[in-house]
C-alpha cells in the first residue's frame, strides 16, 4: 500500500520529455502513475491499486502517463462505464486556469472537430473535470515518429513508402479542409507496428486565408517549432499549405537520414539557416537515398513557397512516382515497438472484455 506523493519503487526516469515510469508511483493529486513493460503486476493487484487511489477524471480512470510536453499530459484512461481506452491530453496542474492554455485546447478541438479521416487523431471532445481542462481522443499507438526514429530509424526504414504515404495524405486532407498545420514534424505523427499514421496535434492550426484577409495579415508572433520552419513562417508572412510542405520536407529528410537538414548552435542561427542556408541534400548524409528522392525533399524545402510543389496532392502523385532506396532495407529482427506495451496495431484497439483497458499481465 502505497500514500499519495509516495512510489512503491524506483523512479520516472524523463529523457528527452519522455516519461518511463517503470514503477508505480502516486503524485500528490492521488494520480497513479503506472507502466508494466519490465515490470508487471498481476492484475489483481493493479486493480486493487487502482481503485485505492481515486485516479479518476470524470468517468476516465488514469492507467498510465504517455508522456509529459510543455503544457500537458497526456494519459491513457479507461471510461469505467464502456470500458472503452481513449488519450487524455490534460492541461498540466499549474496550467489547468490559464485562459490562453485553455483557449489553445479548444482551438484544438475546434480544428479536429471538422477533420474525419483515418490519417488524423479523433478527437471526441473537449471537458473539464476535478478542475482540469482536457481533450478526449482516439488512443492510438504510443510512439511518434521521433520516438521510432531515435530508438530505431530500421524499425521504420522498411516500411517508409507506406508511412510517408499515410502521412502525406493525412495532412492533404486537412488541407483539403482548408486548415493549415503549421506544427509538422516526426512528434506529430504518431506511427503504429504496421506503419498505420495519424496525425495530431493541431493547437496552432489556422484556416487557409484567402483574398482580402491575406492582404491584411500580419501575425504577432512566429509560431511553430524551429527544426521545421518555413522561411515565410519565421518571417511571420501569410502562410499557406505550402508551409506545411516545406516542414514535410523537412520531416522527410530526417526520416532518411535520421536527423533534420539544419541544425544551429543558437536558435537564431537555425532560423538563419532555414531563410537562407543552402537546401543539404539527403543522398549526401544517406547514400542509400535514391537521387530521384533526394531532389524531391530539396524542392519541398525551396526557400520559396512558389518553387516548392504547390500541393500535398502533388507530392503524392511525384512521391509515388520515385523509390525512396536505392536499395530496400530488410525488416529487422528485433522492433522498437516490441518492446511496447498494449498496443501493437489497429487491431488492438478493439476492446476485448473488462481488462482489456489494462496492461494485460504475461
Ligand atoms: N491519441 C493519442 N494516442 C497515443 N499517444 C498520444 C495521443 N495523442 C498524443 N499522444 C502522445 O503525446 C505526445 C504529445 O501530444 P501532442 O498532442 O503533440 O501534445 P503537445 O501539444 O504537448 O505537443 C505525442 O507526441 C504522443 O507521443
Ligand atoms: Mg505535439
């Protein structure tokens, strides 16, 4: 029996923003914090644990942090009446009253409010309880894409085609909604086993402007996340769906190559390199990367929007049209998404009995 504020044992280790709790601890708000993958327990005991702590949101009990980000936690939880897993992404504590977080939630519930797409995250709604601001989503597998790839670029490289294709139709589809991303990169993808993509979060997500709103724009603040930046977007000018094709760009070249085009010493330095560096080519840092290929990522990352392809459904006809290796790389024996818990493809999201919201124990 473990008290609030206390763990039965070891510690959440964070590394890079990740959260691997290998135990089970209780934060003072009575939250359990519970992952099984090297250590499991029988789940008669994880029940008991769980209905001991009151790891409740509203009908959403709490099974385990998925990860900690700048402004919110996302968790996985079981609603106790269908039993049904969803994501919780919920405002962190010290954040749950701050207009603009809460602002920046709905926002995000707006924009996927209207996006239907197997490509994209669901998101069911958006409530508060116990005083905390939260977005109910679709549970979908645990690794993004930055994840896989630093864990292991080969668990992917087999199967590349299919991820950039699903990806790449993901964003056509909200574009074809006339959203625009704005935040594309590898952790805004998330990626299963068998390479099924979805793409999420949409908190800076704007509608493409048209005529007389274009000429009058001028944003606040540049938004976004620096490795993948569009020239047009550092310089806070109107952005359109090619801004989100530049950033692909960029996401594509570190899928091949495991590591974005720029990088800086300061962050004005990156910015610097994306306005006005040259466009590196990703054959140099990967020669197994077809020419065919590495050009195409180059003419996404055009400083430019009117030299990059002037659309997503554009990319898609070229990218189909050209392999992306010269020569394919095998599946490997051994996946980083062995290692992971709970969910290993579409097929696992069908809730199967009572404890099928929980980690079942091996
Ligand atoms: N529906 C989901 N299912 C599983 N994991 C998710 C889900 N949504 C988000 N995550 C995990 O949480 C991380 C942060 O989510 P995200 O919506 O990008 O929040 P942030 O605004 O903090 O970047 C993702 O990179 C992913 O690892
Ligand atoms: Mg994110």
């Amino acid at each position: 029996m473990i008290g609030r504020g206390q763990a039965a044992s070891g510690h959440l280790i964070y590394r890079g923003g990740e959260a691997f709790n290998y135990h089970v601890e209780l934060s003072p708000a009575g939250i359990a914090l519970i992952r099984p993958p090297t250590i499991r327990f029988r789940s008669t005991h994880l029940n008991s644990i769980m209905t001991k702590t009151r790891d409740f949101l509203g009908p959403y009990r709490l099974t385990r942090l998925i990860r900690v980000g700048s402004t919110a936690e996302v968790w996985e939880a079981v609603e106790e009446n269908t039993k049904e897993r969803y994501a919780l992404k919920v405002l962190k504590p010290s954040l749950a009253s701050n207009k603009g977080e809460i602002a920046l939630l709905k926002h995000e519930y707006n924009v996927a409010k209207d996006l239907s797409s197997p490509r994209i995250i669901k998101i069911l709604e958006y409530r508060e309880d116990s005083g905390r601001p939260m977005l109910v989503l679709e549970l979908f597998s645990e690794l993004n894409m930055k994840q896989a790839l630093r864990r292991g670029p080969e668990s992917l490289a087999f199967m590349l085609h299919q991820i950039i294709e699903q990806a790449a139709e993901g964003l056509y589809y909200m574009h074809t909604k006339n959203w625009i991303h704005l935040d594309i990169k590898p952790d805004n993808f998330l990626v299963s086993r068998d390479g099924t993509v979805k793409l999420i979060d949409f908190t800076i997500a704007q509608k493409k402007k048209s005529g007389l709103a274009k000429l009058f724009h001028r944003a606040r603040v540049a938004k976004g996340t620096r490795s993948y930046m569009a020239p047009e977007q550092i310089r806070r000018k109107v952005c359109d769906e090619r801004t989100d094709l530049y950033a692909f760009g960029c996401v594509l070249f570190e899928l091949c190559t495991g590591k974005p085009p720029f990088t800086g010493d300061n962050p004005n330095d990156l910015l610097n390199k994306h306005l006005s560096a040259s466009i590196p080519a990703a054959a140099a840092y990967n020669d197994n990367v077809t020419r065919d290929f590495s050009e195409l990522i180059k003419s996404m990352m055009a400083k430019k929007p009117e030299n990059r392809p002037p659309s997503m459904w554009e990319f898609l006809k070229m990218f189909r049209a050209v392999e992306i290796f010269k020569k394919r790389p095998r599946k490997p024996e051994v996946s980083v998404f062995d290692s992971m818990p709970g969910i290993k493809g579409a097929e696992d999201m069908i809730i199967k009995g009572n404890t099928a919201g929980l980690d079942s124990e091996s």
